[in-house]
C-alpha cells in the first residue's frame, strides 16, 4: 500500500491513499497521528477516505513529509563504500545529521546547485518515516510507517579548508533532498525487522549506485534506537539510512547542472528529479563561503 502527499486536489495539500498501478488516488481526511500507525499494518481501515477518485496525472506529487516533522540522516552504513574510501572496518557506531525542512525537494523537482560546492554528489538511501513514538517494549522498527526514496545530495567539499569535517554545508542545503515519490506502508518490506531491497541510482540512465539494504553496517532497529537516544522521534519523523558505493566521491564523476538522476527502490517505486543550474554568488555572501567576515 502506498500513502502520499499531493498537491491540486481542492485546497491545501494533503495526503491520499495511492493506487500506483491504476494511477489513481482518494485523499485521506483524518489527521496523520490517527491513521499512520494502523496503516503500517496495510489496512485500508485505517482511512476516513474521499469517496472521489482521481488520477494522478492531475495532482503534483509532494515529498511525503507530515508538515512540522524532522529530517534525520545517518551515515558510515555501507562497507563497501567505506572500503573504497579507504576504510578497512566497520564503525563503531554510525554518524548522524538534522536536514531542515528547505532541503526538501519534491518528485520530480529541481535540486538546486549551490554557488558554495563544486563537489555535488549524490546518495541515494532507504528512508524511515515514523507513524508513533518508539516503545520500549517493541523493536523500534514496529513504530514506522514505512518507507519511502530519498538522495542524499551532499557537498563534498564542505569542510576542506578546514582540515575537518562540516555536516552543516555537506548536508543542510537548501533544495538537495529529494524525498518521495511516496511512502510504502511497512508490511509491503516486511514489517518490523531489517528490510531486504535492493537500492539503484542511475544518472543520465547509467547505473551508478546498486546494492541491498541487507548489506548495512547497522540495522534500522540500531539506526532508529541511536538516533532517539539523542533526539526522541516524533510521528511523521524521516530517517535516511546511509547509502552504498559509487557516488562521485570515489571516482570524482560529481554531480553537473542538467544531470537526470534516477533512485529507485525495490516495492517502493522511482525517484525522478534533475540538478538545476548552479546559483552565483553575491559579494557579500562570497565571504560567507570561505568562512570569513565580508570585507575580511
């Protein structure tokens, strides 16, 4: 079952139960906080639904992020990426990061291309959408909803002159998280437990990312339990779980302006979005991206 956010459906935008094989939708009318955690089950029941039917060729998909929830990232989740940046084992444990809500770039959006990188890459990743808060008594996975596609862009050279590492420009952004199309309900991966799909990217239709989630470091159970022990998770909540080999970073093939990038997961669905031109800079923030006052 799939559960998504749209936009040319009457008013504001909301979510809506969605036929991706028929191509239609009927929006759902009861709050987020009622419906995600029965609709985790795949249960229809969970809905008070619109009886009208529309196509989806009308609306405009929206990343499937509950207004007021938070975007989480997780990283160092893929040996095989690790290994090709020079890492011979595992971590101890794994990284994690806050995205605000203006890195969020809809289906079939633009990623922006900001003027402070020249080393755009890319991350395709399994991302976690919370329908409760985490039970004590329950494996964490048992409080998702589901999952849905997101890309991980990140500047890669954020950071480099200062010898050490800067998560805020790699990976805050504005416009360079792609979620969506929408979200699969957590029985369509298997319920609770650590889900087994593979993961593609493809850019301009080459294959340039391709692995299994079962090949992550840590598990989702870990990933989620890490996170709430620092921040407690709230419904609606997104998790990026960390991505595999062949981004730009191991070979130095980065992102370009009119780039199509492609993400795709298995059971879930495609990520289609492009990369836009890259912003000039003004003067005064110039400064700004070396780190120094203007006029400095």
């Amino acid at each position: 079952m799939h559960v998504g956010r749209v936009a040319g459906v009457g008013g504001a935008p909301l979510w809506a139960l969605i036929d991706a094989a028929a191509g239609t939708l009927r929006a759902i009318r009861n709050p987020f906080a009622e419906w995600a955690p029965v609709a985790a089950t795949g249960s229809a029941e969970a809905f008070d639904l619109d009886p009208a039917t529309h196509a989806l060729a009308e609306v405009r998909l929206l990343a499937p992020v509950e207004p007021g929830a938070r975007v989480f990232g997780v990283g160092l989740n893929y040996l095989e990426h690790l290994t090709r940046l020079g890492r011979t084992q595992a971590p101890p444990h794994s990284i994690a990061y806050i995205k605000p809500d203006s890195a969020i770039v809809d289906p079939c959006g633009t990623i922006a291309y900001p003027a402070v990188t020249a080393m755009l890459d890319f991350e395709v990743e399994l991302v976690a959408v919370l329908a409760r808060p985490l039970d004590d008594d329950q494996p964490a996975t048992a409080s998702l909803l589901g999952y849905t596609i997101g890309n991980d862009v990140s500047a890669r050279d954020a950071g480099k002159q200062l010898g050490s590492l800067d998560l805020f420009t790699q990976k805050a952004l504005d416009r360079t998280a792609p979620v969506g199309p929408w979200i699969a309900t957590l029985d369509a991966l298997g319920g609770p437990g650590q889900p087994a799909v593979d993961v593609e990217m493809r850019i301009n239709g080459e294959i340039r990312q391709r692995d299994n989630s079962r090949n992550m470091i840590f598990t989702l159970d870990e990933l989620l339990n890490f996170v709430d022990a620092r921040v407690r998770l709230r419904p609606g909540d997104l998790l990026f779980t960390g991505s595999t080999c062949g981004v730009g970073l191991e070979d130095g093939r980065f992102l370009k302006p009119g780039d199509v990038l492609e993400a795709e997961i298995q059971h879930i669905g495609v990520l289609h979005h492009k990369v836009g031109e890259k912003r000039p800079l003004s003067p005064a923030r110039a400064a700004g991206r070396l780190g120094i006052p203007a006029g400095g």
